[in-house]
C-alpha cells in the first residue's frame, strides 16, 4: 500500500454484529479525519456507517445492516405485486 506524505497507517478491527437477520461480518476502520470509526460490511457492500467509539459504531452498522436487508425485502415484494409501496413527494 501506498501512502502520502503525512497519512498513517489506520487500524482495521474484524469484528461481527448479531442483528435480528443473524450475525454479520463487519470492519471497522478508526477515521483519522473525523476521528471515530468507519464501518463497511463485504456482504452487505451498501452498508457504510460511522460512529465515534467501536460500541456506538457497531449500533449503527446493526441499524443500517437492518435497514439495508429491509429495503430488499421490501423492493422484492414490490417487484412480484405482493404490496405497493406509495411514492410520497418531499417537501423542498
């Protein structure tokens, strides 16, 4: 790996969260620039989180892991006719 001048090097935690759909593989990266920890996930590639300690950045990575699992779910139910999902209008 290349590294700028002035970059360190940051550390990597392997961990797993348990989320209600099972336990799921996640890296947490410590993020020099905002402090706190990155987290991304190999089997979910659409989760990317953040938060300032491990703990609190594990919290977030169960929701967005959740969330992400829950669209799906929600997007294959749509596209076979089982419900409707009602697209509202955001106010700007």
């Amino acid at each position: 790996m290349l590294l700028w001048a002035g970059m360190s090097k940051t550390r990597k935690i392997n961990t797993t969260v348990k989320t209600r759909y099972g336990t799921v593989a996640i890296i947490l990266e410590q993020e020099p620039d905002m402090g706190g920890f990155m987290v991304i996930s190999k089997v979910r590639p659409d989760v990317i989180t953040w938060g300032k300690t491990q703990s609190h950045a594990k919290c977030m990575a169960i929701e967005a892991i959740e969330c992400s699992i829950e669209g799906e779910v929600l997007i294959a139910a749509e596209k076979e006719g089982s419900i409707a999902i009602r697209k509202q209008r955001v106010a700007t």
